[in-house]
C-alpha cells in the first residue's frame, strides 16, 4: 500500500515499528487531520491468531479514522477504524469489532452514529492496544513533507534532489543546513531515499557524515524497501549523505542506481 500511495502522489513514505510504542493513537490522529495516507499489516509472528480473530495475513488494512468514545460508567476506549479493501465481510471479531457486546455498554446516541457503519462490509474498529498487538508497523505516506513535523507541520522546507549510483568510496551528495533555517541550535531535515533499478532486489539505507566525515547519522539497519526517509535534527553546516546497499549475496556498496531528495527547514 505504501509503495502506491508514494506513486500516485509523490509522498514521503515513513514506517513506525508499534512495538513499545506509546502514543500510537495520538500520531493517528494528528496524521489523518494533515491528510496523510495510513495503513498497516498483521505481523508474520501473530498471522494465526491473527486470523483466528477474523483479521488477514500478508494483507494490507488502510486506517481512515482513530476515535476515542466512553461507554457508560468506564473510562475512555481508543478505537482505530479501519477497512478490508476487498470488503467480502471477513473482519475483526475481538474486543469491539462490529458484534462485540461491549457496544452496548454505550449511550444510544453513539451506537446510532456507528450502525450505518457496521453495515459495510469489511469496515471495523479495533482497539489501539489490539492493534499494536496484531500488526507490524505503521505505513504512512505523507502528502506535503512538512507534516513530519510534530511539533510545528507549518515550517517551509526547501528541496534538493538529485539522481545518482551507488559507487564504492563515494564521498555522497551534499546538503547544506545554513544560518537562516531558524533561531534555535538544531534544524530540521527529512531525507527520503529511493532505489531506482527494482530489478535486482537489494538490502540499503544511508549514513550522513559532516564536513570532516564524521558519522552524525545512520538510518541503521538495511531493509529490502523501494524507498526509505526519516526526519534528521542536524545544526548548521556541510553535510554529505552517503548511499549503503547490500546485495542478495551480502555484498556491501553494491552499484545502483538511486534517487534523493532532501528537505531543509529555511
């Protein structure tokens, strides 16, 4: 899903492992108000009780909204509303999927508001907890970069991209963060990275060394992904970012060819 959502619209892709993750709710909502696209897949490691519960391996369910509701005499219920796209009526049926009874411990007003939705196939809502028990990661594509700013998405942000290949002791592309991006010591950056020959699978992320070549960032682990971005707090300066790639026969800094754009706070 996020591969296409990247294509048709030229996004920013970013993926969140939900292990751990504490505010999964909270990134939800605020991603879906600035318009970003949602989604996520059930982990390989719960695929049978996955579908023991009425949920689908090697499946992508796109989010479209995160609600918080309050039964009666309880304390408040983060629910994620998702879909299956294939709508043939295979949903959840743990706590709070559509025949939940919990549903009745709830006003009137806000069983009325969810009926028409429960007749749609494949439309359901999971609770935040639940969802980050079954799934795997959070994929969304964000439509305007900026959006990857939690603490203010209203920062404008200047592109640099540029076409290239991965050479063996290449110094890397260079960005500059200057003087004029903001007042406080650490700017904003968000570098996404693409691989251009899908042909030959391969295993890549990137480093960011500054003006002397010392390590200031590295995206860690290489997945096999199409493309990869992540958001950088760098100071003032000349950086350079260098490419990594593995092949299938784990060789390092094989050739390929990769597309870059870098996003500066101005």
């Amino acid at each position: 899903m996020l591969e296409a959502a990247v294509d048709l619209c030229g996004g920013i892709p970013r993926r969140i492992p939900l292990q751990n993750l504490e505010n999964l709710f909270h990134i939800i909502h605020n991603d879906m108000l600035q318009g970003a696209v949602l989604g996520w897949g059930l982990n390989i490691e719960k695929t049978t009780q996955g579908e023991e519960k009425g949920l689908k391996g090697n499946h992508v369910y796109p989010i479209i909204t995160a609600r918080a509701i309050k039964p009666l005499n309880s304390e408040v219920v983060q629910l994620i509303y998702m879909k299956d796209p294939h709508g043939d009526g295979q949903q959840w049926t743990g706590n709070w999927g559509n025949e939940d009874e919990k549903w009745w411990k709830t006003d009137r007003d806000t069983r009325n508001s969810f009926e028409s939705e429960w007749k749609r196939n494949g439309h359901f809502h999971m609770p935040v907890e639940e969802c980050v028990n079954y799934f795997d990661k959070l994929e969304i594509c964000y439509l305007d970069p900026s959006d990857m700013e939690e603490e203010d998405s209203s920062r404008k942000l200047r592109l640099t991209q540029s076409f290239g290949k991965w050479i063996n002791m290449k110094d890397g592309d260079p960005f500059t963060i200057d003087s004029a991006s903001s007042m406080t010591d650490l700017h904003s950056c968000i570098v996404s990275l693409r691989q251009m020959n899908m042909g030959e699978k391969a295993f890549f992320g990137f480093k960011v060394n500054d003006h002397s070549k010392t390590e200031v960032y590295t995206s860690g682990k290489l997945l096999n992904y199409r493309e990869q971005s992540d958001r950088l707090r760098l100071t003032v300066g000349k950086y350079h970012l260098k490419p990594r790639r593995r092949n299938t026969n784990n060789l390092d800094d094989t050739e390929g060819e990769y597309f870059l754009r870098v996003f500066v706070e101005v």
